[in-house]
C-alpha cells in the first residue's frame, strides 16, 4: 500500500490530509492474478527520464497505478495537467488532496515535446480536478490538446477529464478543441456515489458524456468503471445500461485497489471469469469497445484499444 505521506524527495506533505482521522480499514490480501512485476530496465528509465526533463505530472505515479512498470517500459505514460494537487477529496484515488498552486503556463508545451520525444503514436491527457478555477481546467486541456497537434500531428489524442461540475460552457469548448477519444469515469455504481465520489453527481457525469455525442457525434466516447466496492453484478449492468443510452463507445472495468489503510475499504477481488462474464454482457449491450480485467485501467493499452474502437466503428458502419 502507499503511504499518507507524499512520496516525492524531500517532501513531508500529507498527501490526504482529509483522510488521516478516519479508521483504517484493512484490505484482502491480494490473489496471484493481482500481482505485477517492479518497475525497471532501460527503456523504463529513459521514459521516466523525459518525464522528469519535462517537469511533468503522470497518473501512473500519482495514482499508484499497477501497470506502470509495463507502460513506462513500452515508452507509454499518461500525462496529468493542472498540477499534482486535486480539490476533490474522493475516497477511492490516491493523488494528493488539498489546495493547489497556480498554473504552470508552460505544461502544455512540455506535455508536447515529451509526446513528440517518446514518439507516442497515442497519448492520454487526464488532470485532477480544479473547482478553484472557474473553468475548471478547460482552457488548459484545449492548450495541450493544440499543442501537442503542432508538435506530434499523427498522435491520435484521448483525455480523461474531470466533470467539470458548476463550470458553464466549459465541457463544450473542449468537446470543440477535438480530442480523437473523449473519455469520463463514472468510477462506481450511483448507490456508491455519496461515499466513493463525494464531490461528484452520478447524472451530470453521465450528461457530460451524453453531450459530447450530442454536439459531436463522431468524437469517440469513453468511460470506466471500478468494481469491489461493494457494488452488485446488476447495479454494473445498470450502469451499462445508462452509457449506452448516452452513446457511448467504449467501456473499461478494472478491479479497484486500496491505496492506502485509510481509503475506502476494499470488499471483495472480482475473479477474472468475472470479468470476463462482464465483458461478454457489456458487448451484447452494443459498446463497440470493452477492456475488462482485473488490471485494466484507463488509460491501459490505450493505444492498442483505440485501433480496435476505430476498427469496430469502420465494421459497423
């Protein structure tokens, strides 16, 4: 598990200083198909390298997420905009909470020429949440997504974004700026939501994600869910449901994982029949794309995926 104190050199910050009085709560110990090999070798290094030149942010360290040493080794990382500091404090995640410092003007150049370095032929943007700004980030994401265009033109671009909640106009102007994939976590089921995603509302996230098809319906739309929180097999399935009644694409269903004593308690490990069963059941619904695993995440063999998603479109067509 992580700890609650920022891992970064020299630093003592609480990294959820929200989270330190609440009971711990232990979690399951971790079956053989969880378990993933340790960062390291050459080409690891050398993209954990332009990260650092860059002064860039990623999910794959903030988030602790398990597949970094896999990504980082095949020159794939997910850059997050917007700072390292989320004003959300949701009970799931693992990046720091707290109030965060300004914008760095010069990260969505950087997220660029580091896309361009690592000659990533698809890249995933995401960025915490930014209810201190009063686009909540918007501007931000539409200056990488440019940006990276000008240095890297054959990159195909999907970002993760926040809901934006409160903030008018602002999902429009970045549906508008033309991602290749638009992709928004539901993270869990609407029961969970007071819990698991305090500062989130489940129908404005799933709104967010009907209004980019409404407004560009060949944008490829996407979103995810976490499962071992407590939720059913048919609150998963109603879930399903409410994406494909608002269009969208491309679902991913990953096994959620305790970062730290102190965050939601883990209730059970899905099985990877499990899984499977809910991938089988996501297709029949009609998602021209489904990643359903233990470890999958959103931003896992992204690459790969949006081939596939281009694919299954072209076939349906």
């Amino acid at each position: 598990m992580a700890t609650l104190i920022d891992a970064k050199a020299g630093s003592q910050r609480p990294r959820h200083p929200e989270k330190a009085n609440r009971p711990d709560a232990p979690s399951p110990r971790k079956p053989d198909w969880i378990r993933v090999r340790a960062p390291a070798g050459g080409v690891y290094e050398a993209t954990r390298a332009i990260v650092r030149e860059n002064k860039l942010v990623t999910v794959c360290e903030e988030a602790a997420c398990p597949n970094i040493g896999e990504c980082w080794s095949q020159r794939h990382a997910t850059f997050m905009i917007l700072g390292e500091v989320c004003t959300r404090a949701c009970s799931f995640c693992n990046v720091a909470t707290g109030k965060p410092s300004g914008l760095d003007a010069a990260e969505p150049q950087n997220v660029a020429k580091a896309v361009a370095a690592m000659g990533l032929a698809h890249v995933v943007v995401t960025s915490v949440d930014r209810d201190d700004l009063d686009d909540g980030g918007a501007q931000h994401f539409i200056e990488t997504i440019a940006a990276i265009r000008a240095a890297a033109p054959t990159t195909t671009i999907e970002i993760l974004t926040p809901d934006f909640l409160r903030k008018d106009g602002a999902v429009e102007r970045v549906i508008d700026a033309k991602p290749d994939v638009f992709n928004h976590n539901l993270e869990t089921v609407p029961r969970l939501y007071l819990s698991i995603r305090p500062g989130a509302r489940y129908f404005h996230s799933l709104r967010l994600l009907e209004k980019v098809k409404d407004r560009d319906p060949q944008q490829f739309t996407k979103s995810g869910l976490m499962v071992g929180l407590g939720e059913t097999k048919e609150e998963v399935m109603q879930v399903m449901d409410d994406l494909r009644s608002a269009g969208v694409d491309f679902l991913t269903i990953g096994q959620y994982l305790q970062p730290t004593r102190k965050h939601a308690a883990l209730e059970r490990y899905w099985t990877p029949d499990e899984f499977k069963a809910l991938e089988t059941i996501a297709y029949a619904k009609g998602f021209l794309m489904v990643s359903a695993s233990p470890l999958t995440r959103s931003s896992h063999h992204a690459g790969e995926d949006f081939a596939k998603l281009k694919a299954a479109r072209a076939a349906a067509a």
